[in-house]
C-alpha cells in the first residue's frame, strides 16, 4: 500500500484502481439516487472511498465522498439548513430592502448607525471572514442585516444555517426523540455549517443545559474561525463570561452598535418616541432658566445654582456617562432635566424624557391583552434608548417588582454606559443600594446637589440678564 493522502476506491466487482486513475470527464451525467456518477474512474458509482492511509493511521479505513458526489452531498445539505432555516419565510428580508437611512425623522446619530451596520452586514456577506456581532433594541434591523446575511450566502450555493437561538435549542432537543437522526449528527451539523447565523442570542432559557450546548457550538467555531453571524439586544457584560468571552475578541468579532429606535413604534414628528413626555417641557430650555438673580439668595445658594446650570450645559453640549441633579421640589432640576432634552432633541439627537411613575405605568399598561405593545419592546426602549431623562426617581411606590424593573433599567445602563439624566428630590442614602453604586461610581456618573430652596416666584422685572446656552448663542432668561 503507497503511502500518502491518495485515495483508492472500495472493493468492488468491478475491481479497483488507485488515485492515479484517469480523471473523470467534467460533463454533466446522470447520477444514482444516493451514489456517485456511473462513469467516475475513482468510484465507478458507489460514490464513496477509503482512503489509502497506513494501519497506524487514525483515519485509516475512514469512508469519505467522492469528488463526484460531494457536490451533490453539498446542494442536499445547502436544501436541509435553507429548510429549517425557514429562510423562504424570510426571502423579503435583503439588503435592497433595508433602508440605511431609517424614517424621515431620524436623527444623524441614529442614521449613522443604520449605515455603518448596513456598510458591514454588506461586507461580511461579500467576504465571509470572521464573526459579526449586531447589537440593538427591538426593531431596530438587526434581524433584517441577519437574515440578509443569510439569503445572499445562500443565493451563492454556501451552506447557511439561519436560526434564533431558542428556535436553535429546541431543534437539539427534538433530536433526542427524532428517529431519522441522533443528536451527535444534528449537532455536528449546526457547528460545524459554512455559515451559522444566529438571532435574538439572550432570548434564551438560561439552562445550564442550554449555556453548555451555545458553548460548545460557539467554542467551536472560535477555535476553527468559522464565519458566525450574531444578533442580540444585550450588553456584553450581560451574557454569560464564557460566551462573553468569545464574542469580544477583536481579532475575530467585528461589533456594531444599532442605535436606531424600533421602527413598529409610534414616534412624535421630532423623532422622539410616543413615550417620551418631552412635548409637556417644551418652554423648558436654558435659555428659559433663571438664576433667580432677583431674590436674595444666600452667596452659597446662588454660586450653586449657576454651578448646576453650567454642569447641565456642559453635558447637553457632549453627553457622556451619567448625571445626577439632586434637591429639593421646585429647584431647577427638572427644568435644567428637560433643557439637556430639548438641546439634544434640537440637535438631531432625540432623547427620551420620561417620569419615573410614568414609566411604570406604561409597562403595566403592555399587561393589559388589548395593548399594542409588548412589554419587552416597551422594556427595551427605555434601557437602551441613546439617552434616558428619568425624572422624579424616589416618587414612585416602591414595590418589590418596581425596584427590581428600574433595578435592571439603571444595570443595564450602567454596563453599557449609555448617557442617562437623574432627578431625584430624595437623598442618595434613600436610593436602592444597588442604583445608588452605581451613581457613585465617579468614573461614569456625576452627582450634584443644589441646595438653593425652591423657587417661591419673583418680579418679573428682576429676571437674569442673557445667559449662553449651548450653542453658545445668548438667549433671553426669565423666571421658571
């Protein structure tokens, strides 16, 4: 027996010749259900061979597909992952359907995401080279990029296997029960496919079954750089760290962030979502806040008072982490809360400004069977949104499912370090321990308390002289 990675033909009636054979012809001939092409020199139509490999080979004896057949192993496997893909379901979601610039009323922050995960979807399908993970809220295109991906690989012939991860797990578990095939071979199949796409990851059961087995599958692919396609709407720091792991390492991953709104809800003409109470805050602006120049207020009170307002303006100018307005009702804090809003909505940037007790209302309301939104879409608009208003934190009734939702609403946050405004009339020692961490964390947050008493009303004829906003234009002041 010669040595090498040649391959011989199985014994057959026919007899064998070795792999110097001549070649098949190229042209298209007729092939046997399940064997190879009748004429092939190689297998003379059994379709299989073994290859010519020394005992002490430990692939020796191992049955491997023709040439011959291998493309006709390929287009079968290409028709099983594009059937259980359910991808025919999915046939309007391509990249010429995806629109890049988002609704008339986007803003270009918002748009500038579209384009930059539009840009590399794009490319990844062209290229197929390492891993490509799409982060967002619902509705904001991840599925659509996905199954874009995936039915542009498949237009090409590529095996691709689209699924979401429940969908995924559940395809697992019903091989265990499946006659036709075992689990080890349905296994096998998903990670070791051309290409896995795999959508809404963090959707599913946390089972120490179910984390082992996205393991192994994403374990293996990491270690064999096969392309994986990736679409969730969590934070890094919020799935498990063995997957985590892999799924940040930026010699493999490309990460985009989606910071588009979900385009099935409702949004006002300024592009703010029909949550937002922004439209009530309207005449809300620095250029509407007074310094209260005409009331005898203490030195102390009213050097505060201009530090609260310059603090404001410098975060609505570039928002970055977290600020905390503390003080009394009738301070300020809610007017300079809504000035950074409206700044930043004039800016192309719509936030969302929202009351506290207001909030917890409206995710109620998505328990109710006649309501148009779930709860999770609700949900998930407020702790991802580009920028979060949270208004009177602390007036709410602070029941264990309360303290736990704005619990999870400030963690995600905080992980993902997404600018977010705090007013609050209680004391930090009053905030859940677990909020108030996370507040106190100088590296992100910035916590300032006005001590100036609440504003009792004044002659209008003593309001502030003009103040710079912003932009840096002076604008008219007068009383709140």
């Amino acid at each position: 027996m010669s040595k090498g990675n040649t391959q011989t033909t199985l014994n057959t009636s026919t007899g064998g010749k070795d792999s110097s054979a001549k070649r098949p012809s190229q042209a298209p001939l007729a092939v046997h259900p399940g064997l190879g092409r009748p004429d092939c020199p190689l297998c003379h139509g059994i379709g299989y061979l073994r290859e010519d490999l020394p005992p002490d080979h430990p692939h020796f004896g191992r049955v491997v597909p023709c040439a011959c057949l291998q493309g006709r192993l390929q287009t079968r496997l290409s028709e099983k992952l594009h059937r259980l893909s359910r991808l025919q379901q999915l046939d309007h979601l391509t990249f010429e359907s995806f629109n890049p610039q988002g609704r008339i009323n986007y803003g270009p922050e918002q748009i500038d995401s579209l384009r930059r995960a539009f840009n590399q979807a794009k490319n990844f399908a062209d290229q197929r080279e390492g891993w490509l993970l799409l982060q967002g809220g619902y509705g904001s295109g991840k599925t659509h990029l996905a199954a874009a991906i995936a039915n542009a690989t498949v237009g090409l012939g590529i095996p691709t296997l689209y699924l979401t991860v429940p969908d995924l797990l559940d395809w697992l578990r019903a091989s265990y029960s499946d006659e036709q095939v075992d689990f080890e071979t349905r296994f096998g199949e998903i990670r070791g496919v051309t290409l896995l796409v795999m959508d809404d990851f963090g959707t599913q059961s946390a089972t120490s079954w179910a984390q082992e087995k996205l393991f192994q599958i994403l374990n293996y692919r990491y270690v064999n750089r096969l392309p994986t396609v990736v679409t969730t709407n969590l934070v890094l720091e919020e799935i498990e760290g063995r997957l985590g792991s892999r799924l940040s390492d930026p010699e493999l991953v490309t990460m985009v962030k989606i910071n588009a709104p979900d385009f099935r809800q409702p949004m006002e003409e300024s592009g703010a979502s029909s949550l937002s109470s922004l439209e009530h805050h309207r005449r809300q602006t620095f250029g509407t806040f007074s310094l209260r120049e005409d009331e005898n207020l203490a030195p102390d009170d009213r050097r505060n008072l201009q530090g609260a307002f310059e603090v404001a303006q410098r975060f609505a100018e570039s928002p970055t982490g977290w600020l905390v307005l503390l003080g009394t009702y009738g301070c300020g804090k809610t007017h300079l809360a809504a000035a950074i809003a409206n700044f930043r909505d004039s800016e192309g940037f719509p936030p969302l400004f929202v009351v506290v007790p207001d909030l917890l209302d409206h995710l109620r309301g998505t328990f109710n069977p006649a309501s148009l939104v779930r709860y999770d879409q609700r949900f998930e608009e407020v702790r991802s949104v580009g920028l979060l208003v949270f208004d009177d934190l602390g007036t709410q009734n602070m029941t264990p499912w309360v303290r736990e939702k704005l619990y999870q609403i400030f963690n995600h946050r905080y992980n993902a370090e997404l600018p977010t405004v705090i007013t609050t009339s209680s004391t930090l020692e009053e905030i859940d321990p677990r909020i108030r961490a996370r507040m106190l964390d100088s590296r992100l947050c910035t916590v300032f308390a006005i001590t100036t008493p609440a504003y009792l009303g004044g002659s209008r004829s003593g309001r502030r002289g003009a103040q710079k906003g912003p932009s840096g234009r002076k604008v008219a002041g007068r009383a709140r």
